[in-house]
C-alpha cells in the first residue's frame, strides 16, 4: 500500500514526459488533475506577486516609487484647484474603515498579476499544449513573451491617457463642482482601464496564433480586414469605462495599427509556408473554384506485353 502512491506519482510523472509520452495522451481524469495542477501553480504564482504588490503599494523600491503613487500620480494631474482638500495635499476619499486595506490588496493583487503573468501565462500555454503538434508547441516561449509584452504595453498606454481622461471628464460644470474622487472608484476605474487595454492588446497575437497553427489563413484574414477594424471600434466604444473620447480612440487606433501588423505577419508565414509547393498556386483561389488539376487523360500503350518464358532447367 506504501508504493502505490509513489507509483501513481511516477505514472503521472510519465504521462507529462514527452520522451515518454510524445504525443501527450491522456484520459478524461488524467485531464482533470493536470488542469488542477497548472491552475493551482498558476494561483500560487498571482498569489506571490499579490504578496510583493501588497507590500510594494507603501513602499519605495529603490528608484522605482511605490505603487500606491503609481496609481495616484494619474489623479494628482488633475490641476489642484479642482481638488477637494487641495491645500493639504493629494489624497483620495476613504468613506469606510476598512476600504484603504481592501484597496491595498486589490492593487497588489493586480500588480502581482501582471508581475508574474510569464509564469501563469506559461501554466496556461502548457495545459493546452499536449493537445497540439511538435510544430505548434515550439510557438510557447514565443506566445508567453509577446503575450506579456503586449499585456504591459497596453497598460501603460491606458496609464499615459488616464491623467487627460480624468481632466475632461472632470471638466464639466467646473463652476459647480469639485472633484473628490473616494478611493474605490477611483482605484476601480484605473484597474478596470489597465484590463482592458492590457487584455485587448491580446488579441493580434491570438490571431497571429491561430495563423501560425494553421486556423486563419491570410486570405480570410484580407478579406476580413474592413469588418475587423469596424469590430476593433465598436468593442472600444463599449468596452472603455470612461465616456471620453480619448480612452475609446486610443484602443481603437492602437488595435487597428495591431491588428494590420497581425494580418501582414500571416501574409509573411503563408507566403514562406507554400513557397515551392503545389498550395502556392491554390492559395489565392476562392472556395468555390476548381482546384488548377491537368485534367488531359494519359496515352495508353496498346503494344501487347510479351508473355514471359518460363525458364526450364
């Protein structure tokens, strides 16, 4: 009884080897407990960063200032005359006794999210990759990376426009009202721009992805080119939480430059990809038309093959 757990731990083992296990079958159960395992390496990875960033949101690392002034500086932009309390300082609105820790957690929680997004970006990719081709796995340390860099760079485009966001939406009945933002809506409005902007910038490289595994070709993609930057518009005008017109404009124009970098690069794998072969000549062929076969029948020899002789010894 002592053995058979190590012995389980062993097939396991076994099963996640590719040596052993090129193909990287499994049952439905044996499915299960890798999603468990993955999912639970890729929790522990957020949690650890939720740890730093907590402790990273009041405390200065050595040039980088603290996270919590990261996240203010955006609302101290805002000219300090429309303010409230501008006199004493830059601060946010706690209306509760509890809301600075849970807003401490959350932006640590968010910031070790995005810290650590290789290694849960990683877990990720290594669930579905068992399922794929030798050919497509290669792609993984290339995802993780672009993925991370595109997840940062949207965040920080979202970052750079949140200070011009603010002052105009503020701007209306300046001779009226004060700002004094609490630090719930306030950290919720961020956090919500970072996402969005970070988990739109994805989606190229999903489509950069499903080109390279042979899912989209260049041609559906051509021909999808007008509906995916009319797509691109209409998700930012929904999807940006801010009513400006600043936030919505910069994702729609960063993602349209982003996906016209997406199509090109699948124009590039394809035109490598059939270079040389038969497929070249069929790529740029609509669904419906004949394939280019040499439908001329061969000659027939009608010269009557010579019976052979048996040789008798």
């Amino acid at each position: 009884m002592a053995d058979s757990a190590p012995k389980s731990r062993r097939d396991r083992r076994r099963k996640r080897s590719r040596r052993l296990n090129p193909d990287g079958t499994m049952t439905l159960i044996e499915h299960i407990y890798e999603f468990r395992r993955r999912l639970g390496w890729a929790l522990l990875a957020v949690l650890a960063g939720g740890i730093f960033g907590f402790i990273w949101f009041n405390t200065r690392m050595g040039p980088v200032p603290s996270l919590g002034s990261i996240i203010n500086d955006p609302y101290c932009a805002i000219p300090a005359d429309r303010r409230l309390g501008s006199t004493e300082g830059c601060y946010l609105l706690q209306t509760v006794p509890f809301e600075a820790f849970m807003i401490q957690l959350k932006v640590g929680l968010a910031g070790g999210a995005v810290l650590t997004s290789p290694l849960w970006l990683y877990q990720l990719w290594a669930f579905i990759a068992p399922g794929l081709y030798t050919k497509e796995r290669k792609y993984a340390l290339t995802f993780v990376g672009f993925a991370s860099v595109l997840f940062a760079g949207g965040a920080v485009l979202a970052y750079l426009l949140i200070p011009h966001a603010l002052q105009l939406l503020m701007g209306f009945g300046n001779d009226f009202f004060i700002t004094g933002l609490t630090g719930d809506k306030y950290i919720s409005f961020v956090l919500s721009l970072l996402i969005i902007f970070g988990v739109s910038f994805e989606l190229p490289l999903l489509l950069v992805m499903l080109n390279f595994v042979g899912v989209l070709k260049y041609a559906q993609l051509k021909r999808w080119r007008r509906g995916i930057i009319m797509a691109v518009f209409v998700f930012a005008a929904f999807a940006t939480p801010g009513s400006d017109p600043f936030s919505m404009i910069a994702l729609a124009g960063a993602l349209t430059v982003l996906a016209e970098l997406a199509i090109q690069i699948a124009r590039v794998h394809d035109k490598r990809k059939y270079r040389g072969s038969e497929s070249e000549e069929w790529a740029g062929l609509d669904d419906n038309e004949a394939a280019p076969f040499d439908y001329t029948p061969s000659s027939i020899d009608d010269t009557p093959a010579k019976p052979k002789t048996e040789d008798v010894t």
